[in-house]
C-alpha cells in the first residue's frame, strides 16, 4: 500500500500572486460531483477546516523571491482512508523529520476515479526560512505515507 505525491510550484517570473490565487479557485471550485451544495470545495490545514480567504491571504503576505507556492498532490492507493486525517499526520511527521514549520493548505477531490488531495504550500515557513523541496523529499514523503497506511489497518489508528 502506498501514496503517489506530485510536487510542482508557481515561479515568480510572470504574475505570481494572480496566478496562485487561480490555482486556490481551481482546488475550491472544479467541477465534479463532490462539489457541495455551496458549490465549493473546503479547505482544510493542519489545525482543522478553514475559510479560503485564510489561504488567499497567506498567498498575498508571500515575498519569496523565486517561488510564489508550492503544489503537491497526494494521491491514494485506497479510498478507505480520511483524508484530512492522513494528510495532517503526514504533513506532521514530514515537518518534524525536516525540522520544518510549514503553512499549509489542502483541498479533497473526489472528482475522478482516483481520490486524490491538493495541497498549496508557502515558499517559506513560519520561521521565514525559505522551502526547497527535493527529490529525496518525496520519497520521504512517500515512505511516511506508505507507513501510515500500513498502521491505518491497525484497528488502533486514528487514521
């Protein structure tokens, strides 16, 4: 059992923040048949559910240099797995083995055959120290998820 993870970011080069802000409205409004009957999707981040405007804000406070955000996508080798529950403990063990403080903000879609979530991070974390995400990143990513997974069939888990 295992996690596929996608990583690819928005460079500072032409119009960042508009088009970061394209990126949080695309997550939140897709269409697909998990959009809710406010027509939107939640975000959600590692303390609970949030409003979009808290994600659109932390874009517009980014003054990186290089890097407007980051996106990853996680996607599920299961759909029984929560998914906010998953991420959030895989952001949690990420950022502790990486000594990272990372804002984060993800979103569920349901919109295909393959569950899968979306995450928008900041280019520095809330330290202000600056994020690279390297190869060896998502394999480590991986090996987490893959781990997690192997735990959620522990009836114990949280998960």
């Amino acid at each position: 059992m295992g996690i596929v993870v996608k990583h690819s970011y928005i460079d500072t080069k032409v119009k960042p923040k508009p088009r970061a802000h394209a990126h949080l409205k695309y997550l939140q409004f897709r269409s697909g048949e998990d959009i809710t009957d406010n027509r939107r999707r939640s975000f959600f981040n590692a303390t609970g559910n949030v409003h979009s405007t808290v994600a659109h804000e932390a874009i517009d406070r980014q003054t990186d240099r290089y890097v407007a955000i980051h996106k990853l996508l996680v996607a599920f080798e299961t759909s029984n797995v929560d998914r906010p529950a998953f991420v959030r403990a895989l952001m949690h063990q990420f950022c502790q083995q990486k000594n990272w403080n990372l804002e984060w903000y993800a979103v569920c879609h349901n919109n295909t055959d393959d569950p899968h979530v979306h995450m928008v991070i900041m280019p520095t974390d809330l330290r202000r120290r600056r994020i690279r995400f390297s190869v060896d990143d998502y394999h480590l990513l991986r090996k987490i998820g893959s781990d997690l997974l192997i735990s959620d069939t522990n009836p114990n888990n949280k998960l």
